[in-house]
C-alpha cells in the first residue's frame, strides 16, 4: 500500500473528529472517502497533509511514518492537495497559477508540463493570459487540479472538487478526475457526491461522525441499499 492509515485519533481540544480510524490507498488507485458534512472528511485532510497533528496513530507512506510532519515536508514527500474551494490565485494568469504549482521543482520540463495540460485542457491554453479569477467556476476546479499535477505528485489528495458546481460541470470534473487516474496517479477523493465518486473509484471507505463505518470496493458499496438510502436519496 502507498498510504496506511492506522487507528488515527484527531482532537480538536477535548473533542475527538476522528475515533481511530484506519484506511489504505493501493498505489495508482483512486480510493473515494464518502461523507457529509461534518463526518471529519476536511480533519482527515489537514491532518494528511500536516496542517494538523494527530493525538494518536499512524500514517504510514511508503511505509514511513509521517504522522505529525510538517506540511513541506510531506508536500516533498509527494503529497499534493487540491484544495476544498479550489484556492487558485484569482489575479494571477492561468500560466501563472500553472508555474506556482511546479514551485518545488528544479527540473528542465516545466514548461513541457504546461503545455501537456494545455493539450488536454484546451479551455485552460485558450485562457492562459487571463486572470483566474475571471474563470468559470468548472474552469477554476480544472486549474486547480492541473495546478497540483504541475508538482508530479506521487499521492493526489482532492478535497470536494464537484462543491458548489452546477451538475453538467461536475459530470465534466469527475471525467477530468477519470482521466488523470488513467495516467496511473494514486488518488485519493473526498467527496460528498457518492454516486458520481464510486463509478470512477476502485475502492471506498464511508465516514461517519468520526468513524469509518462501510468499506468495500466501489463496485459493491454502489450496489449497497444501505449506502443508496443514505447518498443516494432512495
């Protein structure tokens, strides 16, 4: 496994978000975690990408143990977020927001990296020059996304990408999600839309006031009536 989670506690004072949970993300697989707001979905994120520290447990990647890490030192580990409400940099230009992703970067093909996503990105060249801030908001989610491959990560961590837009443009998100997990990159998902979320996943873990309470693959737990009640309104 790329990434282990084991019997992770998170606290916020007394308050316990997350009550030892434990999940696996299997390298270049694209594992969902399900949830509603208020399950500890955004705990679980800071606390990957070291914003927060756990109480107890381990998160073991590529089996070091980066619990409690600060955040660039995970980020040069290969853990990349794409953040909850896409926090692209709204008065710079699309190029630029693309260059600020490949900040940590000393290679020669950054700007070959730009032009990849450009090809399959095409609204993103055509907006190159102009200010993300103008973008639409699927246009924003695609910037992002693309901004955080610009840093080649080895372990990709989307935080609601589908939050806050329209249905076509989240059919549009979840088919650009599909495509970089062709590219063979370790995804993990989390996200509140389960349906759309389980029929590009291969595995999925619910979570639940702090407890992991489904697992399976995606396969199955989109079968689940249980799931179905819960998710998928009937």
């Amino acid at each position: 496994m790329l990434l282990e989670v084991k019997n992770l506690v998170v606290k916020y004072g007394q308050i316990s978000a997350l009550n030892g949970i434990s999940l696996d993300v299997e390298e270049g697989k694209l594992t969902c975690l399900l949830g509603a707001n208020g399950a500890g979905k955004s705990t679980l994120v800071k606390t990957l990408s070291g914003l927060m520290k756990p109480f107890k447990g381990e998160i073991l990647f590529n089996g070091e143990n980066i619990a409690g890490l600060p955040t660039h030192e995970i980020f040069k580990r290969g853990i990349i977020q794409c953040p909850e409400g896409r926090r692209i940099f709204p008065r710079q230009t699309v190029y630029e927001n693309l260059k600020m992703g490949a900040y940590n970067r000393k290679d020669n093909e950054i700007q070959s990296d730009i032009e990849k996503y450009y090809q399959q990105f095409p609204i993103l060249k055509e907006r190159r020059n102009q200010k993300a801030g103008l973008l639409s908001g699927g246009e924003q989610q695609m910037l992002a996304i693309c901004r955080a491959l610009m840093g080649r990560p080895k372990f990709l961590l989307l935080d609601e990408p589908s939050m806050g837009l329209a249905p076509k443009i989240v059919k549009e998100v979840f088919e650009t999600i599909s495509q970089i997990k062709r590219q063979g990159i370790t995804i993990l998902l989390i996200e509140q839309n389960a349906k759309q979320a389980l029929r590009i996943a291969d595995y999925g873990y619910v979570l639940d006031v702090g407890h992991i309470t489904m697992h399976d693959s995606a396969e199955k737990l989109f079968q689940n009536e249980t799931l179905q009640k819960a998710y998928f309104g009937g």
